[in-house]
C-alpha cells in the first residue's frame, strides 16, 4: 500500500517546476520527473491522473501562492497610491523569492494550457477590480480600459524590475532598483492615471 | 483528494483511443472501478485505476484477457 508522502509530493512539484522553466513544457516527461524526483513514475501518478493534471494543480498551487503574496497587507479600500504601492512591493517580493514559481506563471500564462477548465481564478481578481473601482468613485483615477490601466499601473512596473532582475539595462551592466526610484515611478503612474 | 491506497497504476500498450475503446465498456462497467484513465502521452501508457477493493492482479488479469498487455508499474 502506497502512503501519501508530503515530501515526495512537494519534491515532484518543485522539480517538474524546474524542468518547464529549462526546458519548455514539451521538455517534461513523467518518467524524467521520476529519475530528477528520486521517485518511482508509479508515485507521481499516485499524486497526479496525467501530465495535464499535474501541470494544472501546478498552475493553481503557484497561482494561489502569488495571490497570497501579492494580497499581504493589501485591501480594496486602500487608497490608489497607497494600495499600487503594496502590489508593487508584493509582487517584487514574489518575483525575487519565487522566481522559478514565477517563470512557469509567465510561461504557462502564455500557452493554451491556461483556457483549461482546471484551471481556477483566484479571489486576487475580484480584490483588484473592488480596488479599481473604489478609485474611480473616488475621484482617484479616470476611467479607462482595464488593458490601459494594467499596461499603465502593472506594465511600467514590470518594466523596471525586469532591468533590475536582469542586472543591466540599455544604459548599465549594473542597474538596481531602489524603493525611491520606485516611488518616482509610482508618481508619474499616479499622475498619468488622475482624472483631467 | 483521493485515497491513495485506492490507487492502481499500470505499465500497458493502451496507445490510442481506438485501443482505449476495446477496453473502456469492460472497465465503465465493472462495479468496483470508481475511476480509470490512460495516459496516452507517456510511454508507459499508464492506466490509473481508483477503487477501493479491486486486487492489481484482477485488473491485470482483465485488461491481458482483452489482448493488451498489462503489469503494475512500479
């Protein structure tokens, strides 16, 4: 009789992580995950019905950690400045002490594995859209498409932390992010959202 | 989350849904298999099977009787 082991399990996942991140999705087969696992290919089908399962309870266990992350010390009421600060710095810190999570986030958000009906959406949504909207009734921000908030609120953001996680830009070979640097952005984000 | 002693795992030559055809009424109808699967994708083609009181060599004994090859996959 076979046991449920939390140790093999969290094994299996961390290195199936691994494998996608090197190797693109086609680059994971079961019996690879068992060799780099120290598993049997018996046991990871305990755990999972099918690579298609495991990459989806992959998506949703790393989905839920991000929306953990990115929800600390965060509320919908917070005010726009305030509460776009707490997600950069969430989601800074998601990025620096889960980069492997967040590489197989990007990767499988850009493949069609994420239409499967697996896959589930996170209270993190709902909690971003209250927060939105409670900045417009407010006064704190123009009202625009959700597209043009992300690229203005999110894709700035990501932009620069891309140069600091990169450690060079088109300027340096060695560019570091600072909190003020991030707050003049956030300024000129906060500027460029305001109503006319 | 299913009970993992409820889990059987095979090694079998199930390599396409015509293959899985020949199997699936044997396998939807017999009482104690609450799930099964084939994962056409790996190369072991690994038939997962979850029921409570099923013994391996039955299950094995069923899927070889039918033609397909059949072993617990360790």
């Amino acid at each position: 009789m076979r046991v449920r082991d939390e140790q093999k399990e969290s094994a299996i996942r961390e290195k199936a992580m691994e494998m996608i991140v090197a190797e693109g999705f086609d680059g994971l087969s079961m019996q690879k995950l068992a060799r780099a696992a120290n598993v049997s290919p018996a046991t990871i089908y305990i755990y999972y019905k099918n690579r298609e399962d495991l990459l989806n309870s992959l998506y949703n266990m790393v989905n839920h950690t991000f929306a953990e992350v990115a929800l600390d010390k965060f509320s919908p009421e917070l005010i726009l400045e305030e509460g776009l600060w707490v997600q950069w710095k969430n989601r800074m810190k998601f990025i620096l002490e889960y980069p492997v999570y967040f590489q197989f986030f990007e990767q499988f958000r850009n493949s069609p594995l994420i239409h499967h009906e697996d896959v589930k959406s996170s209270e993190f949504k709902e909690n971003m859209i209250a927060f939105v909207r409670n900045a417009i009734k407010r006064g704190e921000m123009k009202k625009m498409e959700p597209e043009i908030f992300w690229s203005l609120a999110f894709g700035t953001f990501y932009s620069l932390l891309k140069f600091h996680v990169q450690g060079k830009s088109m300027m340096t070979d060695n560019y570091k992010v600072t909190d003020a640097k991030m707050k003049a952005l956030l300024q000129m984000v906060i500027k460029a959202l305001k109503p006319e | 989350m299913e009970n993992t002693a409820h889990i059987h795992v095979f090694k079998t030559n199930i390599q396409s849904e015509v293959d899985k055809v020949a199997i699936r009424d044997l396998l939807d109808s017999h009482h104690q298999i609450e799930k099964w699967n084939v994962d056409y994708e790996d190369i072991d083609c690994v038939l997962r099977i979850v029921s409570p009181s099923i013994a391996p060599q039955e299950i094995i004994q069923l899927i070889t009787s039918n033609g397909y090859h059949c072993q617990e996959l360790d």
